[in-house]
C-alpha cells in the first residue's frame, strides 16, 4: 500500500499552507534538537475521536531525558508554534525508552489538507 501524500494548494487554502508550513518547521525543529548519533523519523495517519491527524515521531538513539528535560526553550517555542497554528487540537509527547534515547511526538489535525 503506497502511502497517503499531502497536498494543498497554498493560494486557494492558505490557512492550510501556513498549517503544512508549521507541521514541517516544528518536526524539524525537533531534529535539529535531537543529541544522538541516530535519528527516525516515522509520521502515522491517525484517527481521532474528533477528527483525523497525522503523529509524527522523532526517534533517537542518545541519552534520553532527564527530570530537568522538557522545560527549554526549544521546546517551549514548539508547543507555542503547535498552539499558534492548532490551537488546542496539536499536542507533543516526549517519552525517554528505559533502553534509552527519546521518542518526540508531535500530533496535528488534518483538516484543510487533501491526501493524495
């Protein structure tokens, strides 16, 4: 099974164009802050009670998080960018492995977006 392909065009929706803009800064902004010297990344058409998303996760072999993790201000600006173009219909996850690493999970709605 081919997998689904998003597709807006930016002048007939731009609401949903700035949307796909945040989703794609916000994933890699959680690459970018990944530490580790392997990184996945797998994103999972999801269905909510209330509607369709996309989870994308952000997977990395480093050390994981500690009590203090979670609170920077990389972060902080993540969920502020997810909150500016979600509301509260975007969430992020951060869960660090017993075995180690991080799992980043960013959950956006898909609404306004056409899959191909």
């Amino acid at each position: 099974m081919a997998p689904d392909v998003v597709s807006i065009d930016g002048a007939a929706n731009p609401v949903a164009a700035r949307r796909l803009w945040c989703a794609r800064v916000t994933a890699c902004k959680l690459v970018d802050r990944s530490v580790a010297g392997r990184i996945c990344i797998e994103a999972e058409r999801i269905v909510r009670t209330t509607d369709i998303a996309v989870a994308v996760r952000v997977i990395d072999d480093g050390v994981g998080l500690s009590r203090a993790s979670g609170h920077g201000l990389g972060l902080r600006n993540v969920r502020e960018q997810l909150a500016l173009c979600y509301g509260n219909r975007a969430a992020l996850s951060l869960v660090s492995p017993p075995e180690g690493g991080t799992i980043a999970c960013i959950q956006i709605p898909l609404d306004g977006f056409e899959l191909i």
